[in-house]
C-alpha cells in the first residue's frame, strides 16, 4: 500500500485504467482493515487545527494565501498510519504561458479570408478571419493515438461555427474524428501518423470592441503525457468600429 500511495502522490503520470486499479486496490485494503478514529492534527502558517474522524478519509479544504508562499506541517495523533497528500490547483497567470514542445510541434497562425497572415495584436471590429493550428509527428514514436487540440478563444470574438452556417468545408484542411465546438472553444481530436501532418482551421469574427486575452493553446495525446505542445496566450485588440 505504500508504494501504491507514494505512486499516486508522485508527478509520474498514469493512465485512467492504471489510476483506477490503484484506486480499487486502496479500496479493497481500506474495505478489509477496519481501524480506529482517525486523528491527526495541522499547522498551516501558524493556524493550528485538530481533526478526529471514523471515515478512512479526510478531506481538508486550505486556505493558501496568493502568494502561494504558504507552509503546512501534519502531526499524526493515532496509531493508525496516515497518508498525507497535498493536491493544488489554479489557473495560470494570463501572460505567463510560454511554448512548450515535448515529442510534437505545432504552429500556430491567424489568416484573413483569403489566406494571407494577420496580426490579431490589434483589429477593427467586424473582421472575418480565421485561426489555423498545423500539428506535425517529428517521428520520434509510432503513430499518435487519440490527441486533442484545445483552442480558447477571447469574449471578443465568436466562433463561426461550419455546421451551423453551411459554410465551405474546404475551411478546416484537417479531417479531425470528432470535433466539439462552444460558444468560446473548440475542440478537436484526432489520431497522427509518424512524420505527418495535420492542419485545423477555425473561422472567428471580431465581434465586440475592447481589449481582451487570448488564451494559449494547447495540443496533446489523451493517454501519454509526454507528447504535447503549447503555444503562448497574448492579449489581443478589437477596435471599435462599424460592423460589416
């Protein structure tokens, strides 16, 4: 159980079916060993709190402060052993994406209507364009299975969706297996061979005047962390004007 739990607390990455059977392990062994309270107490900067329970669980919602400089000391108060994990989440400062290429490349450009490359930096509103992402195998490994690509776009501009207005398909070169798309995102999945590549479009609008950030986007196989790619937000103009 041990080694299952430092497993799982560690950074390697795991697939769905190989987390639950761990999951399912640790449920077994915790199904089988019926303990004692638990208890235990914590010091998170200085606050110190006291915790007993009979669950085999506990869960702890912190208060970090947002300099994320906090410091948290556990001290285990049963004879029971007591596995201690510390899970944190956020979302990335905007600006602070860099690219990334880890065993795939990807470029990522903003094209008008007619093919030619723009800087979406700053625009007038009511500009019809497009966003184009090509994703190249360098064939390092085999085929790639199941990636996804996920494109956020910024409250200024609206996706135009293909299927809704019957537009010309010949817009999105790549042939994806299925493709999802919101009212601010859209994404795409599909396999890659070894030394191919896939190119995606997306046609947007300038809708709504301002200033606003565009997320960075991001290319990666479901069930292999180490294959994936990034590219870098920036913060984006739409100037006010007449709308076409």
């Amino acid at each position: 159980m041990t080694k299952i739990c430092e497993s799982l607390a560690s950074e390697q990455w795991y697939s769905t079916q190989t987390t639950a059977y761990m999951l399912l392990a640790l449920g077994k062994f915790v199904g089988n060993h019926k303990q004692g309270d638990l208890k235990f107490a914590y010091n998170l900067n200085g606050n110190k709190q006291s915790v007993k329970t009979t669950s085999a669980v506990s869960q702890i919602t912190l208060d970090f402060p947002s300099a994320g400089n906090g410091q948290i000391s556990i001290v285990n108060q049963s004879q029971n052993t007591l596995f201690a994990n510390v899970i944190l989440d956020g979302i990335p400062l905007m600006g602070a994406e860099t690219d990334e290429s880890n065993d795939l490349s990807m470029s990522v450009r903003y094209l008008d209507m007619a093919g030619q490359a723009i800087d979406v930096g700053e625009m007038p509103q009511g500009t019809d364009f497009m966003a184009e992402v090509s994703v190249h195998h360098p064939g390092i490994r085999g085929d790639y299975k199941e990636m996804a690509l996920t494109q956020i776009f910024p409250s200024g501009w609206e996706i135009r969706n293909l299927r809704m207005d019957n537009a010309a398909s010949a817009k999105t070169m790549g042939v994806p297996t299925y493709q999802d798309i919101r009212d601010d995102r859209v994404h795409t999945y599909f396999d890659l061979g070894s030394n191919q590549q896939k190119t995606f479009r997306v046609l947007l609008y300038a809708t709504y005047a301002g200033r606003f950030y565009l997320p960075g986007v991001h290319c990666g196989a479901m069930y292999n962390n180490k294959v994936s790619a990034s590219h870098a937000g920036q913060w984006v103009v739409v100037a006010a004007g007449t709308e076409n």
